[in-house]
C-alpha cells in the first residue's frame, strides 16, 4: 500500500527530529530525498525489481545483492540501539526515581526492551500505517502550534 507506505516513512523522518532544522536544510534534504525515491522507482520499473535486493541483483550483481540486506540489518539495528537509548534516558530516571533507586535504569531499559520494543519490531509494517497517519497529524499539530507561537509574539526577545 503505497498511501500507507508514504505515512509510515513522514511518520519516521518526522519522528526523528526534523521541525528542529533549518527550513532550507529540511528542503534540501527532502529534494535529495525526492530525486532518490524517485531514480529508485524509475529503475524499479526500467528492470521490473520489486524491492531494492531485486533492483540491485539485476542492475549491479546477484552475487553482491546480500549487501543490501547487510545495510538493512546495520540500519535496522543502530535505529535499535538509538531507541533504547532514549528510551533508557528517559525511562530510567523516571523509575530509579519512583524506586527510590539509583541503579534501576539498566534493568529498565531491558524490560522496555524486551517487553516492548522487540514485540514491536515483529510486527509487519503495514500494520503500523494508520497510527502513523496519527503521528503525522500530531507532527502537523505541533508545527501549527510553533508558527501560531512564532507569530503571536511568544518567541519575541524580552
């Protein structure tokens, strides 16, 4: 589902901080990112590849295809390892304070982990695509907000 795949990948670039850069910075990133999808999917149909491993065995090599997978996999698990950062850095305080102990980060940041992050990971994406509708509402929520505030003064020096 293409609608669906479109909210899922705003829902992430948007989840990763973008209202926090420059809007010439933003545009140009999303121009590169625009031409990539955009060469991607003119060779997807140029060599009738359905995935990105099918477009790279029949452009470049069969025999090299596993490096995609590989990028995949290394991409996949830095994003992991980032979200249980933040979730231990958030998390963790909140607990060892409600514990009243100074040592309970750790074994939270496990439990999130292995309770909620990793049943999450086995989910099929697709499934995820109407919260992610919600998760851009939100992101277009808070930059309303933010122009609201910037022109009403809120900002203002003083």
């Amino acid at each position: 589902d293409v609608i669906g795949a479109a909210f899922n990948l705003v829902n992430n670039v948007a989840g990763c901080g973008f209202l926090t850069l420059a809007a010439g910075l933003v545009a140009l990133l999303g121009s590169f990112s625009c031409v990539s999808f955009l060469l991607l999917g003119d060779d997807a149909i140029t060599y009738g590849a359905r995935d990105v491993r099918g477009l790279w065995a029949a452009a470049v090599s069969e025999k090299s295809a596993w490096a995609v997978d590989a990028s995949v996999a290394l991409f996949c698990g830095a994003a992991a390892v980032i979200y249980h950062g933040i979730v231990g850095d958030v998390f963790g305080p909140l607990v060892a304070k409600a514990a009243g102990r100074d040592d309970a980060a750790t074994p939270t940041v496990l439990a999130v982990a292995s309770l909620v992050l990793f049943p999450l990971c086995q989910l099929d994406i697709a499934d995820l695509a109407k919260f992610s509708v919600v998760g851009c509402a939100a992101v277009v929520g808070t930059a309303l907000v933010i122009a609201l505030r910037a022109l009403d003064g809120t900002y203002a020096a003083g």
